[in-house]
C-alpha cells in the first residue's frame, strides 16, 4: 500500500500518525549542513519509506 494513498484510510489514524511524525521532528535543531537535519531525514525516509 502507498503511504501517501489516502483513499479509504481512518482519518483519525492519519491525524494521529502525522501528530506523532511532528513531535518526534519539533525538537531536533537543524541547519542544511548538520547532523539535525541528517537525522530529519531519517526520520522522514523510515517514515514514508524512501
């Protein structure tokens, strides 16, 4: 299934996963070139599968 297929998903669910996603990222600094915004991406690949 496509993660970014929203057709036919619980909302609730969607809210709540994307709430969680926003949490985990809000503290981490980041800049272009540091390890926070390394470490943003990873987050984000293992999140939406890239």
């Amino acid at each position: 299934m496509d993660k970014l297929d929203f057709r036919g998903q619980d909302f609730s669910q969607t809210g709540k996963a994307m709430y969680e996603l926003a949490c985990e990222l809000f503290p981490i600094a980041r800049s272009i070139t540091g390890q926070g915004f390394r470490d943003s991406l990873e987050i984000l690949n293992k999140t939406l599968g890239g």
